[in-house]
C-alpha cells in the first residue's frame, strides 16, 4: 500500500516538474520573440524608416557619374535617409548601381524603396497640369505656380517675367515636378508668340501695334467675358484714344490695387500716382495688366465699327454703350444706380 502511494507522489512530482519546463520554455520563448520584435522596430525606427525631415512633394537630383556612395551622402544630407549605410547594402543587394536623374519625392518612402526605385531609374515624374487663367497677371501665375510645382521658385519668375507681362499665354499646361521658373517663363512666352503667328495677318490689317493691341486686349480680357461684347468695348476704347480722350476703364485698378468697379473710391480714382490710372493719364497703360487669351488679342485688333464713346456693366453683366455723355448718364441712372 505505501509502495503504491509512494508510486504516486513520484508521477505527480514528474509531471508537475514537466509542466514547469515546458512553462519556462515557453516563457523563454516568448521572451525572445518580444526581444526580437523589439530589434526589428528599433532597426527599422533608427535606420530604416524615412527620417522626420523627410521633404515631401520634392525633387532630388542624381547627378550623372554619381557613385552609390555619393548618392547615399546626397540623401543623407537633405534629410530623406537616416542611414548613408543601409541605402549602399540595399543599393548593392538590389543591383549594385544607381541611375541618374530627377527623382520627385511625392510621400515619404523608407530607405529600401530609395534603393530600389534608384536601381530601377523609377523617378515618379508624372505631369503636373497647372491651368493659367485668362487675364492672369504675373504675380498671380507665381503664386499659383509656387503652389504645385516642387522647384518652382517665385521670386526668380517675378524677376524673370515681370518684363514680360501679357506676353506669357494663358492656358492649361502639363509641367514636370522638376520644371524651373526659368523654364515656365520659356514655355508661357513660346505658346504666346505661337498663337500670335497664327493670326499675324489679321493683326497687320489692324494697323496698329502688337504691343498697343495686347494692352487693348489685357484690358478687355478684364472689362468683359463675351467676344461680341469685347468688339464693342474695343471701338470705345480706340474711340476714345483717337479723340485724345482718357480711357477711364475700372479694370487697371485691379491691376493697380486689386479692386473692382464697386469698390473703387473716389480718391483712388483721383490718385495719379500710378500711371495705370487711365482715369489721370490718357493713353494706354504703359504695359498689359495681365495676360490676354486669343480672343480678347482678336477683338482689340477687330473691333466693331461704331461711334460710341461710352460704356457701362450692371451687377448682372449686361453692358451698356452710348454715344453722348447724356445718353450714358441715363442709361447709368437706370442701371447701376
């Protein structure tokens, strides 16, 4: 009987002891797979994943010749990269080279992606399409521009351009990320000498300036949406110049200040200091005030034939002509007021 009880107590203490080796192997074993866990988190946290300097919605260019070494330099020192050591073991696992070239960084992307996008010549360089509206001046286009394209620099185009105002098409283009101001300026000045060639005769018959038409037709682009309407405005205009008479148009003083025909005072009509107030100065402004589609440089070159001397707009859009002063006092007492 105590031989069997004996017996007993033996297996329990077996099986107890086999059961506490197996627990602390597992625990060892969990242990270790937390240990692990945290090795991978803390090498990809510390070498791998994109750095908090990471500069998105950016281009980084390759240069031709560049070693796999100086490329990890390059990306080491502009933020995109933690490790200049990991990208050349992930550049020489993936293949061993880098390609040249313009890579637009859109999202951040690890270290391993870098590599591997490089090795390929994958550079991300999908168009840009940047819409430029008509009448746009040059400040609004920098602005735009500094907004959606990664290299473009605003100021440089303001410095650039300036000269060139109503000279630079308005239209929609499709812009590489990498696309500098230089190279916009290029672009807009080559579109709008394009689309002038285009209807070089008809402006010749005109007999009158390309650069007088186009500041016709900046004005124009402003005072009216219609070509018809725009014909009529420009036989005011003509009108008026050939009679010695001041312009007297609203629109150079968006130009000028940004304000419309309803908010205009009556001491900024009365300010000569700009010479884009055609209230004070007769003649055309001295430049465009924006930059004019074609159809606004047709109906300058094209107006209507008429002897009307005035004009005005309602609230709603709808333009009025007159011949005489009196005639336009009524129809603006009617009108507008």
């Amino acid at each position: 009987m105590m031989r069997v009880l004996i017996e007993k107590m033996r297996s329990r203490h077996e099986r107890l002891h086999t059961w506490m080796r197996h627990n602390r192997n597992r625990e060892t074993a969990a242990l270790f797979a937390v240990a692990v866990l945290f090795l991978i988190s803390l090498t990809y946290s510390t070498l791998i994943a994109p750095p908090h300097t990471f500069p998105t919605q950016h281009v980084i260019t390759v240069k031709s010749g560049g070693t796999i070494g100086s490329t990890a330099s390059l990306l080491k020192e502009n933020g995109i990269i933690q490790s200049a050591t990991v990208f050349k073991a992930a550049a020489l696992l993936f293949g061993g080279k880098v390609i040249a070239g313009d890579y637009y960084l859109d999202t951040r992307e690890n270290v391993l992606a870098l590599a591997w996008r490089m090795n390929r010549g994958e550079y991300g360089l999908d168009t840009i399409t940047v819409r430029i509206e008509e009448g746009s001046t040059v400040a609004e286009m920098a602005q735009q521009l500094q907004s959606v394209l990664p290299r473009f620099d605003a100021e440089r185009f303001t410095q650039i351009a300036t000269q060139f105002e109503g000279y630079l098409y308005p239209d929609t283009y499709h812009f590489l990320p990498s696309t500098t101001a230089d190279e916009v300026v290029s672009v807009l000045r080559g579109t709008f000498f394009a689309r002038i060639e285009d209807i070089a005769l008809r402006l010749g018959a005109s007999g009158r300036s390309v650069e007088d038409i186009v500041i016709m037709a900046s004005i124009l682009e402003r005072e009216a949406h219609d070509f018809e309407v725009k014909r009529r405005i420009a036989s005011v205009l003509w009108n008026r110049l050939d009679i010695d008479m001041a312009l007297q148009v609203d629109a150079t003083f968006r130009y000028i200040n940004g304000k419309g025909t309803y908010d205009i005072t009556k001491a900024e009509l009365a300010d000569a200091s700009s010479p884009y107030n055609t209230y004070q100065h007769k003649g055309l402004p001295p430049t465009p005030i924006g930059s004019p589609s074609i159809e606004s440089i047709i109906a300058a070159a094209e107006p209507i034939e008429s002897n009307y001397l005035y004009y005005l707009a309602d609230r709603n859009g709808v333009t009025y002509f007159s011949r005489t002063f009196e005639e336009h006092k009524r129809k603006k007492a009617l009108y507008v007021n």
